[in-house]
C-alpha cells in the first residue's frame, strides 16, 4: 500500500508539474537566498512572503537581481504593488549588469518591464535601461493604458521569444516590441527607482509569486489592433499582415511610388541602398531636383507609421490627403507631419506659436514635445499618423502621442484661414488622398513606411 500510495503522489506530482508548464519560482516567499543587491542603496527585504524595497534619499537607480541567468525563449510572471505613486518602479529582464561603469559604481542596462503609477498609465510598457531608453511607450496601444492603482497587487506577464516581446498588465496585453537585438538571455532584476525629494523616501515596492518558464511555452495571442514597435526595418510580423499592414517600401524598390504630378518615379534625386529611400540634397529648395514623390494609392481612413532620419539643418515632410488638384508651385499640397531640424533650420522660427517645427501639423498646429523622446540628426526616429474613420487625426512622435485635431471640424478651418493654406478651398478635407513624400533639397533618409487602412 505505501508503495502505491509513493507512486500515486508521484504521478500527481509530474502531472502538475506538465500542467504547470515547467514554471521554475525565482523566490522562495522566506529569504533573498538566490538574490543579489547590484547598484543603489535602497533597501530590500522578506515580510509575508514578499520582496519588499524602499525608496532611499540620495541613491540611484536600485536593482536586486536573481542569480538565474535566463538564456533563450521565456515566460516570466509575478504580482507587484506599489504603496503610493509618486515614484515608478520597474522589473529588468534580457538585461546585464556592468560593474566597472559609473566610476565603479556598476551599471544594469537591458529591456525593463515599467510599473507607472501615474496618471500617465505606461505600465507594462518597453524601457531599454542604460541604453536606447523608450522603446515601446504605451501610448502606442491606448487600450493597454491601465491605472496602476497603489495598495493593488497587479499581475505582470513578459513573454520573450525570438526576438519578439510582448507585455501584459492583469491580463491586458500592452506592449508588442520586435527588436533588432537577437541575444534571448539575461538577468532579471527588481528596481528601486531613485528620487529626487527627501520627501519621498519610504515609498514601498512589492513583488511576489516571480516565476519563470523556459519549456513548453506556449505563445498568447494579442488581439487585433495592438501597434507593433518593429525595429527591424522594412519587415513586417505575420500579426501585422494579419491585421491588414503593408509596406509602402519594401526595402529594394520604389514600386507604389511615382512623381508628384507623373506618371513614372523620378529618374534623379532620390535613391534606394541598403534598405534605405533617400532624397538627395540639392540647393534646399522644394520640389526643383527629384521632386516629391506619391503614392499610387489613394488613402481615407489609416495608420501610417514612418521611420526618418534628418540630416542636420533638413527639412522635408510627410503629406496626407494630397489630392494633386492644385496648381501648386513648389511642393504638391496636402496636410504635413513636419520633418525638420528645430535647432538650425530657419522654418523653426517661422509661422505662429511654433507650428513648423518637427512632428507639427505644418502650418497649423505646433506638435508638443518633450526633447527626451526624440533623437538628434544622424539618428532614427518614428512618425506616426492616423486617421479615425471620423476625422480625428492624431500625430505621433517615437510612441508619443504630440497633437491631435479634427479635421473638418470649425476650430480645424479656423486654423486653415489663419494659415498659408487660406487661399485653398477646403484644404485638406477631400475624402481621400496620396501619401507624399517631400523634397526640400535637403537630404532625408525614410525606411520602415507602413500603412493600415481602417474600416
């Protein structure tokens, strides 16, 4: 009987193993036996089966890390609280830990997991720790902007394969990241984010229930409609195209595209190398060497993204709705998602308020910006436009959201007839339109232009 009964708790024991998914805990719910303080003096300890950290004056960024080193596809969960929201908070996953940077203080640098408390609502969103920064702001993906409520244990979901990342917050799916990096491995870490008042001092972070799956995983699916951050360029995930995306460049040719106002694309002016649509510079006129080039395709409702990298001193634009009706000289018209070099170009400084400089409604209205969320000239950044079915049109500037309007709308033609546009009827209101790409002599390199019409 006994040796039946051993057999019995054994067959139970590898049956909820499988059922399990071969988790693996990380925390044993009594000690930090397996844990390692690696930066920062915040101070971390066990209470009621939870990590709890603190927040401490006068300290950096603080990371208790898992001697588990992960190395290939993962699945990593917990539940973490936050007991006020004047701080943020974050989980390191896939990063590494430097121990010779900052004057020997050390340095962890890799993917985080952000926990925002704030009215902001970025929890669950792709931070590159001491390195590439914001890679997915949840702006991206307003439906995934969750309050995370302080004294409230959330549920945290990061699940790495390949080079995809996907994050969820109680279930919610938020953030989807194809990144370029293929190394799947790295440390997992908690962080303690360093404050800027002694007053905040004392705030508590807490995790628990960290686990970890390395086998048998079983990819979730998002639903439709979430925004795909793709770093790899001019390449678009089975999701994507699943949910109706298309390349406008697909890296090699300029097939779809054409001259403003011709039948063939330019024959000078513009280039395609190394997966890269570039306009040349010239004099930094509009429209006097290559020309703009269009779309073949016509456009009414869409979510248009872009990746533009500036030269310094540049500027080009983006167009929308362009109709090729008007007689125009110079530059076809159309509504413009500004491209511009703030610091030199003189344009920066012209029109009202502000509303030529990068990422504006050229013209219009000024696009607001936080300097940290863009990346100087010689850098890559992302543009992104949509257009709701009715009418509201949003500009988005590397994941954030920095203007929107209605187009159509009294305030949007009160706009119009205080602008060059004036001498246009219904500017910018035709049903449908090309995509424009502009050429202002200057040179401006494009890759990654997708495009997903909504119905």
């Amino acid at each position: 009987m006994k040796q039946i009964a051993a057999l019995f708790f054994l067959f139970t024991a590898l049956l909820c193993n499988a059922q399990s998914g071969n988790w693996q805990s990380l925390f044993d719910g009594k000690t930090l036996n397996g844990w390692k303080q690696l930066t920062g003096s915040a101070d971390y300890e066990v209470e009621n089966g939870m990590i709890v950290g603190t927040t401490a004056e006068k300290s950096p960024n603080s990371f208790l890390a898992s001697d588990t080193r992960i190395t290939g596809d993962f699945v990593l969960e917990m539940e973490t609280m936050m007991s006020d929201s004047i701080s943020n908070s974050g989980v390191q996953f896939k990063s590494n830990f430097d121990p010779k940077a900052n004057e020997g203080k050390g340095k962890v640098y890799g993917y985080q997991y952000d926990v925002d408390p704030t009215a902001r609502k970025w929890s669950g969103g792709i931070y590159d720790e001491g390195r590439r920064e914001w890679l997915y702001p949840v702006s991206n993906n307003p439906k995934g902007q969750i309050l995370f409520t302080p004294n409230v244990f959330h549920k945290v979901r990061i699940e790495c394969i390949g080079q995809k990342v996907k994050t969820w917050l109680d279930d919610q799916p938020v953030s989807f990241l194809v990144d370029t990096l293929s190394a799947n491995q790295g440390i997992i870490a908690l962080q303690v984010h360093a404050i800027g008042k002694a007053k905040d001092a004392g705030v508590k972070i807490y995790w628990k229930n960290i686990r970890v799956q390395t086998k048998n995983i079983k990819e979730l699916p998002f639903p439709k409609g979430v925004y795909v951050a793709g770093l790899i360029p001019n390449k678009l995930t089975p999701y994507e195209e699943q949910n109706g995306w298309k390349l406008l460049f697909d890296g090699k040719t300029t097939n779809g595209w054409v001259g403003a106002h011709k039948n063939t694309f330019p024959d000078k002016g513009w280039k395609v190398k190394e997966g890269i649509l570039q306009v040349m510079a010239s004099n930094g006129d509009e429209s006097t060497n290559g020309g703009d080039i269009v779309s073949k395709n016509e456009y009414a409702a869409f979510d248009l993204s872009f990746d533009f990298k500036l030269t310094k001193g540049a500027n080009s634009g983006i167009k929308y709705f362009v109709t090729l009706n008007e007689q125009s000289k110079g530059s076809a018209i159309g509504l413009e998602y500004q491209l511009l070099d703030d610091d030199v170009h003189p344009d920066a400084k012209l029109g009202r308020d502000g509303n030529r400089t990068l990422a504006s409604l050229y013209d219009l209205i000024k696009a607001k910006k936080i300097e940290r969320f863009f990346r100087k000239p010689g850098n890559w950044n992302t543009g992104r436009v949509i257009v709701y079915l009715n009418n509201h049109v949003e500009h988005y500037l590397n994941g954030v959201k920095v203007l929107e309007y209605d187009r159509g709308s009294q305030a949007y033609r009160d706009l119009v007839a205080q602008s060059k546009y004036k001498i246009w009827p219904d500017f910018g209101e035709a049903q449908k339109g090309h995509i424009l790409i502009q050429d202002h002599g200057n040179e401006v390199s494009f890759r990654s232009i997708k495009i997903k019409e909504l119905k």
